[in-house]
C-alpha cells in the first residue's frame, strides 16, 4: 500500500489519518488497479469534523460574516476553482473513470464556476418582509437563517459537479459543512480541500470531509445530533436508509435520488435532431447519470426509422481510455457497478428482448468498459424499462396515441426528468404540464443551469438543487414578533 497516494480526511483546516488506522483503496477504472486510498472514518472522525463544522459556525468568522462578505468569500472560490480546473479534472479522472471532459465546466465560464459566481450574487438577495399581521401594537417580521451545520453526501459518478451544486449553496446560505463523498470516488473532492487550505480561502471549519462507506460513516453523520440538515445523491435505496435514520431525530432531508426518464419521440420530431439529443442524454458518461433518459418512447410510424439512426450514432461511440482525447465513453466508475450493469444487460437478453446493439463488446480484460447497447421492443412493464441501469443501455417502445404515450411516461415510481421531441411546441408544452418529473426538456436534453432548479417527483427525491430554490432549501424562517404598544403613559399622547 505504500505506492498509494493517500488523501487523509480533513477536518478543522488540518489533514487527519484515519482513528481506526483503517483505509480504503480506490481503484483507476481504467484498469481496475489501486491507485489511492482514503480513510475508512469511524464515528470518533465523524464527531471531529463535525466539532469543528459547529465551531466555526457559533464561535468562528464564519458564522458573524454579513451576506455580501459571504458573497466575496464565494467568488474568489469560482476563481480559485476555475485556475485549478485541470488538477481536478486530473484526480476525477483517474478516480471514476470520467472522460476529459470535466476541466472545461470547472474552468471560467463553466457552469461549475458559474454556481459559485452566481450563489456569490445571491446571499444578500434573501430578504426578509414585515407581515401585517392583524394585531394592534404588534410588528411581525420574518427573516432567513442558516441552519448550522449541514451534511452533503456526494454520489460516485460526479462528485465534483455534485459538490459543487451542494456547497455553493450551503455556503451562500450561511452554514458550516461535512461532506461525504463516496467511497468509490473520494479523492478529487479531497483535492478540492487541499486547494482550498494551500489558498487559505475558507475559515477553518467551514468545510470538512470524512470518507468511508454508507452503513458505518454515513451512519454516524446522519445521526449526529449537531448535524442539523442532510443533502443527499445517490439511489434509492442509500436515500431511503438515510431518510430512516434523519427520521429519528426528525432532521430535515434534501434528495436527488434515481430515475428512468422517458423520452417521446412524436411522429412530426426531427429524427436527427431527436437521434443526436437521445444519443447525448444517455451514451456519454457510460449512463452514469441519473437524468439519463433511457426509456425511448417512439411512435409507432417512425420507430424504426429513428432506431436505425440511433444505432448509427451510438454504434460511433468511442469506447475507450478516459485520458485517450478520443475516447467519448470511459469505463463505469467501479467494478460492482460494472458488474451490475453486466448482469442488467443478460437478464434483458434472457426475457427476450430484441438486441438491437450489444456493447459487451466492448469488455475487457482490463478496466471496467461497457459500450452503447440497445435493446427493442421492450414493454413498459418490463424490469429494463422500469429498473435503473445506470448504464449505456437504452430501451425502445412504440406507442400511437399521445393521451396513451403519457400514461406510460408517467407509469414507474420514479419523475426525475422527461424529453419530448415533437415539431408542435405548443402540444409540447401541454404534454410538458402532463408529465411528472422535476425537469422536462422539449427538443433538447442534459442542458443545466445555475439558475435552473433541479430535482424529482415520486421516488426521485424532494426538495431542490440550483437556483433560488436551491439556496432556501439550505434555510429556515424565524418570525418575530415584537410589541409595540406604549402603556398608560405615551409621550405620543401628550
């Protein structure tokens, strides 16, 4: 273990070993060896960060900071990010397998840097109102105030740009924070600390990360009393053990959880445009996304005539390693999840589904690859139209009514997000208002915004990231009442 890099955990604005002496190796899915490792923090790690988070926010800088001196701390963290966007880029890289295209989200103009530059102009927007409560000799007002201490639980298949919708939120709304990124993909948000100490940007305290697995770090985290908000990604079933655990201490929970978006493909669509959109919302990335929309719903005139062109442009795809410039699909980000995704793709071809593109192919010895694989003819009750791959694997539907169409895009426990690809925009628009998914594209698909709130319906979670709504996710209101009535003895009355 030696040759390892290792990325101890931070906390307080210093660098920590693990109490346990335990770690964790994670490996380059490129070619399944180790390269790094992280500590495997126990609950005594758990309460040091946490310490420090609630120290810095009651007794440091941070927590007496005014909204626009906030806002100047986050834009020099755009800056600061975006002059290091390829040192992050490098780490991500090597750690989940993701091609090279991080670094230019990271760099100035990227919407990474924008969410900091954004959050920055926001924190002394929230302001407060007076109520005209009907009470004589009363003043009552409400005013926004930070939670205290917040957790962010990072998922491991885009820890950076996760964290960052996260963090510059958190931060912006005045709170103090412990991440927890996964334990597959913990190292570029490790590097982030050490940019963040060697430019001695944040108060110490302000933010700290623990690693380790769900079950015991996670655990501790959530449960800790002086942990007063959680922010999840992931799937469903980490979000579930999380929400049973807030539930105890009645802690409030914000969730992106997972989803089968569905696609809708209308008769009148321009197919390039509709083949080229679909190819990019689900292929690139390997369909490591939890908005990747999947479920292709094509009407029954045009179904094979789109499928043929689909196969075309995924057929093209570049399976490859992510530091090849001209890779477009990296590896799946760890060997369980490679072997998930294997295991999906056998049992669709085992119920019979027609393979239309089979990216088994694309296996090797070495690294974790899966190439683009469809699969036609696939009803909507079937378990690969309704399970999360999670993976570049695609299902194909017909359909010949628009009422019937909805329905079925409606029709599985998830809302995440939805696509409709039609020449009527307006019709769009009306099937857009039908649909149950947080965020629905029309002729367009994966496009995101600083600005833009994102988040699910159903299963897919609740609450927001992003926009307005994202930062007042990481708030509460305090009303106050004040009694303004003179007594007997008003000098106004004389």
């Amino acid at each position: 273990m030696s040759d390892l890099t290792s990325f101890p955990f931070f906390a307080g604005d210093q660098w920590h070993d693990p109490a346990s002496g335990k770690w964790i190796e994670s490996e380059n899915p490129a070619d399944g060896r180790a390269w790094a490792r992280v500590p495997d923090c126990d609950a005594a790690d758990v309460a040091h960060a946490v310490a420090a988070a609630k120290t810095a926010f009651n007794d440091g800088p941070w927590g007496r900071l005014l909204p626009a001196q906030r806002g100047r701390v986050l834009r020099q963290i755009g800056d600061l990010i975006s002059a290091n966007a390829d040192r992050l880029g490098e780490i991500e890289l090597r750690d989940n397998g993701r091609t090279g295209t991080i670094a230019p989200g990271l760099r100035e103009g990227g919407w990474q840097v924008d969410s900091w530059h954004y959050y920055a102009g926001l924190c002394d927007k929230f302001e407060g109102r007076i109520i005209p409560a009907e009470l004589p000799d009363m003043h009552n007002y409400m005013s926004w105030e930070p939670f205290g201490v917040v957790a962010l639980f990072l998922p491991w298949n885009a820890p950076i740009g996760t964290l960052i919708w996260k963090l510059s939120a958190a931060l912006a709304a005045g709170n103090t924070v412990v991440i927890k990124p996964s334990e597959h993909a913990s190292c570029s948000t490790l590097e982030l600390m050490k940019i963040f100490s060697e430019a001695d940007i944040l108060p110490a305290g302000v933010v700290n990360v623990v690693t380790g697995f769900g079950p015991s770090t996670g655990a501790a985290l959530v449960r800790h009393p002086d942990v007063r908000l959680i922010s999840f990604t992931g799937g469903t079933s980490g979000g579930q053990a999380v929400a049973a655990v807030a539930a105890e201490q009645v802690k409030p929970v914000i969730m992106e959880l997972g989803g089968k978006s569905p696609q809708i493909v209308r008769a009148d669509a321009d197919l390039d445009l509709a083949a080229k959109g679909i190819a990019g919302a689900i292929f690139p990335g390997g369909g490591q996304s939890c908005i990747s929309g999947s479920r292709l719903l094509i009407h029954a005139d045009v179904i094979e005539d789109f499928t043929t062109r689909l196969a075309a442009l995924a057929a093209a795809e570049v399976v490859g390693s992510p530091s090849d410039p001209d890779s477009t699909i990296g590896p799946l980000a760890n060997r369980a999840h490679y072997q998930s995704v294997l295991t999906k793709i056998d049992a669709a071809e085992a119920a019979g589904h027609r393979l239309i593109l089979d990216g088994r192919s694309a296996c090797r010895d070495a690294g974790y690859y899966v190439g683009p694989t469809i699969f036609a003819d696939v009803p909507n009750g079937a378990d690969l139209a309704q399970t999360e791959v999670f993976g570049p694997v695609a299902s194909t539907e017909a359909w010949t009514s628009d009422i019937d169409v909805i329905r079925k895009a409606n029709d599985t426990p998830y809302g995440l997000a939805a696509g409709i690809w039609t020449a009527d925009v307006a019709l769009g628009m009306r099937m857009a208002a039908r649909i149950e998914a947080g965020t629905v594209y029309i002729n367009n698909y994966f496009n995101a915004s600083s600005q833009s709130p994102v988040g699910g319906f159903k299963q897919s979670g609740y609450g927001r990231e992003n926009g307005i709504e994202g930062m007042r996710c990481f708030m509460q209101t305090k009303s106050v009442w004040l009694a303004t009535n003179p007594g007997p003895n008003d000098p106004l009355d004389a």
